[in-house]
C-alpha cells in the first residue's frame, strides 16, 4: 500500500498545500489501490479518467492560491448519490444504466469544495440490509480476516462499500446514509470512524430514497478529525429539501481537543441486555474508563422505550420504502421487462428488477398501509416513535453524550446461514442504532478495539439533536485514548 493512501484528510490537505505532493499524485495512488483490490467489491462504477481530470484541475487551483477546503481530495461516493454524468443505480437492477442528469446536494457541496470523485461504491439493494449482501453487484467484503481464518466477511450495511474502502485504502473518505445505521454498523465492522449527524443537517435532495424520514446522509472516514472536516462541506441548508434545517453550520473542526471534564456522559440500562457479548460489554466498560479518567462524569439514564425500536423501525421503514418504490415501473427510466400489457410490463419489470429483501419490505410495508391495518401498525408505530425521542429527551436533561456499543457482535462470514436463512437476525444486528433514528439525533462511531478473533468493535456516542460538536469532542478524546491501529 503506498504511504500515500495511509495519510487522513486533514494530512494530506497539510501536504497539498505545502505543495509537497500534488492531488494528481494522491489520485493515482488511490487509483492504483483501487485497482488492485477489486477483488473487495468496493467499488460498482469506477472513473478514474474523471477523477484524474479534476486532479488536474485542483492543481491548478493550487497554483493559483484558489484551493478549497477539500482541494484534490479522493473520495468514494455511495451509489445512492445521484452523481450528475455518471451511472446511479442503488445498487438495484432495476436501475440499470440510470445516469442522473443532475447532482445531490451533498456531492454538489463535496465538488464545490474541491473534492475528487473516484467512483460509485457498493450498497445494499435500495439500501435495505445489514450486511451489503442484497447488492446487485455482489456484496462488499471487509478487508479484514479474522484470526486463523480465510473466510471472507462482510462489511457491513448498507454502506459497506463505502466502509470496505476507506479501511482498505481505496479512498480518503467516502459519503454514507444511514436510515436505520448504515453508515455507523459497517464503520464498526471495517475498523474505521462513521458519522450519522442530525435528521436535517445535510440535503436528501439528489439521494435516492429509502425512508424519507429516516435516511440522513454523513461521511465515513479514517477518523474523527475526517469526519468533521467533511461535514462541515456535507452540511447546510437546501431549498430543494423541505426537510433541510436551516441552521448555521459550525465549525466542527474547532471543537477537537477541548477538555471533556465535567461531561456527563449517560449509560442506557436497556443497552446492557442479559447476554449481551461479553466482548462488546467489556469494550464498552474501557471507553467509559477512558472518558471518567479525562474527568468525564458517567451518568445511568434510561431509554425504557427501547424494546420497542426494531419493531417500530420494521413498520415504518418499510412502509415508506413502500411508498418511494412505488416510482420504478419500467416506463421512465432503468430496467423494462415487456409484457402483453401495461401491467405485466410493471409486474415483470418489478419482479425481476428488485431483489428479494427489497420485495420483503416493499409487502411488508403496503401491509401496514392497507385498509384495517393503518390504525393498528402503522399509526400506532408512529405514536410509539415518539416515545423513543421523548425518551431521550429526558435522558438529555441529565448527561450531555450517551455512550454504548455500536454493534452487538463483530463482523460476520459472507453468506452466514443463520442470517441467511432469517432475516430477523439480521434486522437484530441494528438494535443499538434504530432508535437513534427514530428520534432524529447525531452519532458517531469510532474504532474501540479488537475482538478475540481479531476483528475491529465500535462504540457509538449519541448526542442531542444539532450538537454534533459534543459528540465529535468526546469522540476525538477517546480516539487519542484508544489508538486503534487502522488496517
């Protein structure tokens, strides 16, 4: 691996503009990794004539004294992006050759600010699973292996080819969503830092939906001085969005390293269930020594309405995948499967174009929708959603930052038969970041150590809503603390 593709984004922006290496330099360096690990499945779409291209243009920028905050830098972008001029598929065959005529606001704010895009990175289908297992393409695998074993493993979902790349060094930093932990659980599984900020803080617009009220895009990168430097140039208020909230963005870089003492820092009882691993517990237990040490106070709160996350996320994501789906028919755009009629073209093109986890929800969610069952699952979900976030709204009045494991177990082998074979198992790997979700917050997390088998876990840190500065300054503390040894 070149020297290069191990430098953060805040080195190598230091090095760029000390002109000791130049953006066309630390293009193809990642071009060269990319390359040579496609056998991780990372990327869907590469364009490595583009990005050298805009290399070339943030040279000249350079040159001119008229670099950007993210001047030359390589990132992957996740193809739920729509990316004007190159191919968007969300991971789904029935997107098939769909090249978006526009760009998100998200990359638009990425390339106004400098960044390089080296290609479209693998997903979940729609990005609905836990695993990157239901992608068209294949499933991205995790650079990492675990101890005396071969078998391949996932990366997690539904970003985990964003994950896979930025912990193998295929990128700087790559785009994210998370709709129910997407981009924190495969962060978790890769051994690097992700960030789910505030519902509202970055622009959907240009982002193909999944759940409209829960999707949120955020930056996975190396580690947290990444994360809020991306954010900063992520965030921002969008009239093309009627959910953008418009607030100011700080500064996020400008919290790192001040003194956490005096933080209160809350630990949920419910997250600490009877056989929970004892791993996790214990990775758990070390972050909330480290943070006690830095003169941290550690609260006990409780979030009582947290048993009823999953369900009540599994009723309302799916009834709004549901509803957003309902678009692909095979007339406008990607894939068309004649028909004698009208209507078989749509059953045709829907049963062959979406995927089986995708169909599972799609029913899943028009069940809750239909006639007799509105009242009794759906609106009874969203009257229990608002628990969840009036939960945390107590717990807020006692800490500042909830800190738990981000993921119940570390990463799984490919093709896992007991994941496979229920699905339930796997919609119980997002038991500690649903209810984030539901509730609409900011949260982060970042590489705690390594299980028995070798493999990277995570703690996630839950802040208030908009107070992505407290999480990222706790964060940054307990990363100097931990100095986890990236791949």
């Amino acid at each position: 691996m070149s020297d290069l593709v191990k430098l953060t984004i805040v080195e190598a922006k230091k090095a760029l503009d000390k002109k000791e290496i130049s953006a066309t330099e630390l293009t193809q360096a990642y071009i060269k990794e990319m390359q040579d690990k496609r056998n991780l499945n990372a990327y869907v779409e590469e364009c490595a004539d583009k990005a050298l291209e805009q290399a070339k243009a943030s040279d000249a920028k350079y040159a001119a004294g008229e670099a950007g905050a993210l001047e030359g830098i390589p990132l992957g972008i996740k193809d739920l992006f729509c990316t004007k001029g190159i191919k968007t598929t969300a991971c789904s065959h029935i997107l098939d050759g769909f090249v978006p005529q526009y760009e998100s606001s998200v990359t638009a704010n990425l390339l106004r600010d400098g960044a390089v895009f080296l290609g479209k990175l693998n997903m979940d289908e729609f990005a609905m699973g836990g695993s990157n297992e239901t992608s068209y393409y294949g499933p991205a695998i995790n650079p990492w292996k675990a101890k005396d074993s071969n078998a391949d493993l996932v990366a997690g979902g539904s970003s985990g080819g964003s994950a896979a790349a930025v912990a193998a060094g295929m990128c700087a930093a790559a785009t994210g969503t998370d709709t129910g932990g997407s981009i924190r659980q495969p962060a978790a599984f890769c051994g690097v830092t992700g960030l789910k900020p505030t519902y509202g803080r970055c622009s959907r617009y240009g982002i193909i939906a999944f759940a409209s009220s829960l999707d949120q895009a955020g930056p996975i990168a190396k580690d947290v001085s990444d994360c809020a430097l991306l954010l900063k140039s992520m965030a921002g208020f969008d009239a093309k969005d009627s959910t953008s909230a418009k607030l100011e963005v700080p500064d996020f870089m400008s919290v790192l390293g001040q003194d956490i003492k005096g933080l209160k820092v809350g630990v949920p009882a419910e997250y600490r269930p009877a056989g929970l691993n004892a791993e996790v517990a214990a990775c758990w237990d070390k972050g909330l020594e480290m943070l006690k040490a830095r003169g941290a106070e550690i609260v006990d709160i409780s979030l009582p309405h947290t048993q009823y996350a999953l369900a009540t996320y599994y009723i309302i994501a799916p009834a709004e995948a549901s509803a957003n789906l309902a678009r692909y028919d095979g007339i406008r755009y990607g894939l068309r499967v004649p028909g004698e009629s009208l209507d078989d073209l749509y059953v045709n093109t829907r049963t062959e174009g979406f995927g089986q986890e995708v169909k599972r929800r799609i029913m899943i969610g028009t069940y809750v929708l239909s006639a007799g069952y509105y009242d009794a699952y759906y609106l009874k979900a969203q009257k229990v959603r608002r628990l969840i976030r009036n939960d945390f709204i107590e717990a807020f009045k006692k800490c500042d930052v909830i800190l738990t494991p981000t993921s119940p177990t570390d990463a799984f082998a490919i093709g896992d038969k007991s994941m496979a074979e229920n699905p339930i198992n796997m919609w119980l790997n997002d038991v500690f970041t649903v209810s984030v979700n539901l509730a609409g917050l900011p949260a982060i997390s970042l590489p705690a150590g390594l299980s028995a088998r070798g493999l990277p876990l995570g703690l996630q840190l839950i802040g208030k809503a908009f107070d992505e500065n407290t999480i990222l300054k706790t964060a940054y503390a307990l990363e100097k603390d931990i100095n986890f040894v990236r791949k």
